[in-house]
C-alpha cells in the first residue's frame, strides 16, 4: 500500500494522471541466498501491474548506471508510468552491480546478465498470476542499461525444461528490445570506458570483451529492436547504436534507429528537449505497429 501510494505521488508530482496499477517489491531470488556485501548485492523487481480485463505485453526495465549505480527515477520509475499508460506491465530489475567505490568488488559478468535474463523468465513463468501475454514480454535499457538490453537480447539462458525451478523452465529470450543512448561496443575508441571496466575489469580476457561487444553477437535470433541517441551526446558516443543497428540490418533483424542532433547524456523520455522528445511517441508507434500494445 506505501509503495502504491509513493507511486501516484511521484505521477502526480510530474504532473500526470493517477496509475490506475498495483506496485509490489519483490526479490529476483527469492530461493537464493546472497551474501551480504552493500548495496546491490539483493536484486529486486520492483512490479508495476496495470488492470486489464485482457493479458497485457510485460517489460523489463534496465536503469543504467555505468554498472555501479542504478538511475532509478529518470530511467525507473518514470518509464514503469509511461508503460502503465500504455496499459504495459513493468518490473524494473535492480540487477546486481560493482557498487560506488568498490573497485575490485561487487558484481561484474555475469552477474548482471543472469539477473536481466531472470527478470525476463520471471515474468514470462508468471504470466498468468500478472495477466502477460507470455509471447509479449520484452526489455529495455539506457546507457550501460542498453548494454544489458543488448547482452539479453543476444545471449539467452539455456531453458531448462525439467527444473523444479519453475521460473528457469520459461525462455529468456525477449521479444522486443528498445535501446536508450545504449553502450554497445566494447575495446573501440568511442567505447564507454567506465562501463567496460566496471562490468569486465581492468585487465579483461580479449575472448570476454568480444563475447560482452554485443553489435558482434546479433543474430537472426535477435528480438526486433528500437534504438534512439543524439548525435550530441558525449558520454555514450551515437557510434553504439549504429554500429548495433547495423549488426541488426546485416542479420535480417527488424530495427528502427532514431539520432536526434542535440540533447545530452540520459535524457529519459526527453521532455522539453526540441527534437529528441519525439521519442517516447515513436517508440509507442512502433510497439503499435508490432502489435505489442493496442492501437486502440
């Protein structure tokens, strides 16, 4: 009830409509015992449920961070609105990470990876308690966020059929991928430096940093993606997306790419920015068109 509660507050403080949508916290594993080390050391997923008398699409939501931190009104709780709005379940996944100023420590790969991949799976093994369409459920990420978005949209957990686990039976693989000013490509010159070290070290093996350079793992099991970035941004180069659209273009995935000239690093949904606040409405165009939300 306090959760649903701070939620309306937050729309109503960015002046928008009440959610008509159940809000629950809830552990990533809850059968697991983590060890204790600070924060980020206990994933959650943070469930936005919106009413429907129909199943509704599902999405991850992957803040970014640089993979020390998580942004989670800007590129959390903002985008759990937008989605109810769009009559979409949300669960942001606080995937684990290296934590402020533990250099050395925390959690790199693969930790992050098996948390987004889980996230997805949990929300596809529950649909029918959350009312999802299973064949519905789909991820996005910003900035280092989008190399997550990238890196489960490219490397899937091994279904396992047989598992009393029930989560670990549902596929992790997305079925709509949308990439916000993502970092992509890893040991080039444009390369988001911070992320790649946070994520893979100091001294990463070249095999983990071709594995983890997400634009070299596209495939024709690629979920469909949109990607938006400004040509401005000058913390996660445009040179990302592009060169991930492209990988897209090459092995037959649908992609839709939109550079806005101007506008800073992490925008979010890019209000009062002229130009690149288009976005939020042609991604929602796009999730039409795809039939992941109703054009009703």
């Amino acid at each position: 009830m306090q959760q649903t509660t701070l939620f309306i507050a937050l729309a109503l403080a960015l002046n928008l409509s009440p959610v008509f949508a159940q809000q629950v916290t809830e552990p990533l594993w809850p059968n697991e015992s983590l060890q204790q080390r600070g924060d980020g050391d206990v994933p959650q997923l943070i469930i936005t449920k919106v009413d429907s008398d129909k199943p509704t699409a599902g999405v991850v939501i992957l803040p970014g961070g640089g993979y020390r931190g998580h942004a989670m009104d800007h590129e959390g709780y903002q985008f759990a609105r937008w989605f109810a709005d769009l009559g979409v379940t949300s669960a942001i996944c606080t995937y684990r990470l290296r934590g402020k100023g533990n250099e050395g420590q925390g959690y790199g790969h693969p930790y992050p990876m098996m948390d987004a991949q889980r996230a997805i799976q949990t929300l596809r093994a529950r649909a029918k308690e959350l009312n999802l369409d299973p064949n519905r459920i789909g991820v996005i990420g910003f900035s280092a966020g989008g190399h997550l978005c990238s890196t489960v949209s490219t490397h899937f957990a091994e279904s396992k059929p047989n598992s009393l686990d029930l989560i670990a039976r549902a596929s992790s693989r997305p079925d709509f991928a949308i990439l916000c000013y993502p970092v992509i490509a890893f040991d080039q010159s444009f390369t988001h430096r911070g992320s790649q070290r946070n994520l893979l070290g100091e001294n990463p093996d070249p095999e983990l940093v071709t594995l983890l350079s997400n634009e070299q793992q596209v495939s024709a099991s690629t979920p469909p993606s949109f990607l938006f970035h400004t040509v401005e941004d000058k913390v996660v180069s445009a040179k990302n997306s592009v060169v991930y659209f492209s990988a897209c273009l090459e092995q037959g995935v649908p992609a839709e790419l939109h550079l806005f000239p101007k506008g800073r690093h992490g925008l979010g949904l890019a209000a009062g920015q002229p130009g690149a606040d288009q976005w939020p409405e042609l991604c929602a165009e796009w999730l039409r068109r795809r039939g992941i939300v109703s054009s009703d």
